[in-house]
C-alpha cells in the first residue's frame, strides 16, 4: 500500500476567490474523487487549524494499492482537473509518497 500526502499553501486571493473559500473549493473537488476514481482506497482533505506564520493551509492523505495507482491517479482527467484549478491558486506544495 501506499501513502499519498500532498500539503498546500494557498494565496491570499486568487481566482476572484479568498483563500478560505478556494481551500473549502479544493477539499470539496477533492473529496468527491473517490466517487470518480475506483482505485482510490481512501482519501481524506483536512484544513490547518493553526494560525502561525508559515504553516499549509490543507492536507490531502490519499491511499493507494501501489506507485502504479499513484501514477494513474496523476493523470487521470477528473484529478487533472483540480490540479489545473490548483496550480492557479496556489503558492507552495509538498508532497510524499511512502509505503506502509
């Protein structure tokens, strides 16, 4: 199995959006994946309650059967999607994948 963690840090504004709203945009695209994506084993998007300086504003810890899925999940249309949207409004990702 494998551990997919992403961490965003989103601007202040961007897309005609605040930063709150695109993050409660993002988690709601997000979570509706696991719908869309059969090989999705679990998949949870939590926001950062901390406000100091520095910190990601959202997590995304997915699951997966293997490195393969990770890399079909990469490019498959409908995550496509969000990463397009992503890329717009965001400032900062980390990311890493590990197996447990």
């Amino acid at each position: 199995m494998i551990r997919h963690i992403v961490m965003w840090k989103f601007k202040d504004c961007a897309q005609g959006l605040s930063r709150e709203e695109n993050i409660q945009k993002v988690k709601t695209m997000l979570e509706a994946l696991p719908d869309k994506i059969d090989f999705i084993r679990e998949m949870q998007v939590q926001v950062n309650v901390n406000p100091k300086e520095g910190m990601f504003d959202a997590v995304l810890i997915s699951t997966f059967d293997s490195l393969e899925d990770v890399g079909r999940y990469r490019v498959h249309p409908e995550h496509k999607k969000i990463s397009s949207y992503v890329a717009l409004i965001k400032e900062n990702r980390a990311s890493v994948d590990y197996e447990f």
